[in-house]
C-alpha cells in the first residue's frame, strides 16, 4: 500500500515539474518575442491575425487621417503583445475584443488623464492661483463697501499674493498627506499635520508683520476694490487656462483621488 502511494505521490511530482518546465519554456520565449523587432514579429503572424493587423493599420490612415508610416509605426507598437497572445492560443479580436475598426477608434481616443500623472507642481500652482483669485476677489467686494480704501492697512495686493499662494502650497501639500496617494499612501501622522499648520501660519505672521512695514508699503498698496477684483478675475482667468493645458483633475476643495 505505502508502494502504490509514492508511486502516485513520484507521478504528481513529475507532473508538476513538467509543467513548471513548461511554464519556465513558454516564459522565455515569451521574452524572446518582447525583444524582437517588428519586421520579425510581422513574419510570426497567423493569416488571421496579419489580415487584422492589415485591417487596422488601414483603419488608423482613415479615421486618424495618418500617413502609412505613422499608423504602421503605431501598430507596431501592438505587436509584441499580439504576438505573445498567438502563441496562446488567443487571435487578434478575441485578444482586443473588438474589430479592426473599432480598435483604431479605441487607440485615436483621446486617453484620460489620472490624478497620479499630474505632478506635485501644477497642481500647487493650481490651488495658488485658486486662493490669490479668492483672496483679491474677497477683499475687493469688501473695498467696494468700504468708504476708506486704507480698510486693512495690512492686506495689500503683495500680501494678498503671498498669502493667497502660501495657502495654495500648503493645501496641496496637506491633501497629499491626508488623501490616498497610490504607492505612495500612508498615514501622516496628526502631530505632523499640526506642527505643518503652525509653521505655516507662523511663516504668514511674519509674512504681515514685515509688509506691513512703511517702508514697504510702496510696493504692497492697498488697492481701491475695483482694482482688486479686476486682478481676481484676470488671476481665474489664467488659472482656467493652465488647467486647460495640463489637464488638471479635481480642485482645491475638491481634491482628486490619486491613487487611482
């Protein structure tokens, strides 16, 4: 009894090394294939899979309007992956799922930008542009209720830049801290949260007490409120621009996931 045992226990074991043996093979040619350059991998194509790639390249010179080179160049980028799914045992539409066609509408789609490809700086440019429109905006409707211009002898547009920026920083900063940041997400702890809070308030303190100063006051003047909010609409309107052109995701009161 124990005999019949080891044998069947020595055929499992044979069984699983073949198939590791196997799976080691098929890996490396797998590897091999990522290596190769597209005139060699168009050669390996089954005649279904060359009339689908054929297919698509035509496809992307129609929809995309591009020249031979260019399609052919982005549908050589595919073949690597078309490849390796040939090898087991998956043809081209069963791999994308889709026809020609319809994978050359999926590939000249403009792809959507995520939270975790915009970097650390536009997205405190962003929030700063955000605060000094709302700052300049804020105390320009108050100068408009305000018979006497000198209504806060310490906010004047230089500090009103500065602290409006200081808080865009800031607050992008503390949405990095306390929001999912993919491999980055971690617990800040709260003791650095409120130590980051006091400094920046401390740095905005000395920030007014220093421009406050007379001998500064030449360039931080309190402007008349119409001025104020002819800058906070001039300041949105650049924010909206740069928005525009990065493709910013998500806002300062409404922070974007970037874990995702």
């Amino acid at each position: 009894m124990a005999e019949k045992k080891t044998e069947a226990q020595a055929k499992i074991d044979t069984n699983k090394q073949e198939k590791l043996k196997e799976k080691v093979i098929n890996q490396n040619i797998d590897d091999e294939v990522k290596q190769m350059q597209p005139a060699e991998l168009r050669k390996q194509l089954s005649n279904k899979n060359s009339d689908y790639v054929f297919r698509l390249q035509k496809e992307l010179e129609t929809q995309g309007k591009m020249s031979h080179e260019e399609a052919q160049k982005r549908v050589d980028a595919l073949l690597n992956d078309l490849i390796i799914a040939q090898r087991h045992g998956q043809p081209a539409s069963t791999y994308y799922g889709m026809s020609p066609k319809l994978k050359a509408a999926d590939m000249l789609k403009p792809k959507k930008k995520k939270a975790s490809d915009i970097p650390f700086w536009q997205y405190a440019t962003d929030n700063a542009l955000f605060y000094v429109a709302l700052l300049f905006g804020l105390f320009g409707l108050i100068g408009l209720f305000q018979k006497n211009n000198k209504y806060n002898s310490e906010m004047g547009a230089l500090t009103l830049l500065i602290v409006g920026a200081a808080l865009g920083v800031f607050m992008t900063k503390y949405n990095e801290w306390v929001l999912p940041n993919g491999s980055k997400n971690r617990k800040i702890p709260w003791s650095k949260l409120i130590w980051g809070f006091i400094s920046m308030m401390a740095l905005l303190f000395i920030c007014f007490g220093v421009l406050s100063l007379r001998a500064l006051q030449i360039i931080n003047p309190v402007l008349p409120g119409i001025y104020n909010l002819i800058i906070a609409a001039v300041v949105y309107g650049i924010r909206w621009l740069f928005r525009r052109h990065y493709q910013i995701i998500g806002s300062a009161f409404s922070p974007a996931d970037r874990s995702k």
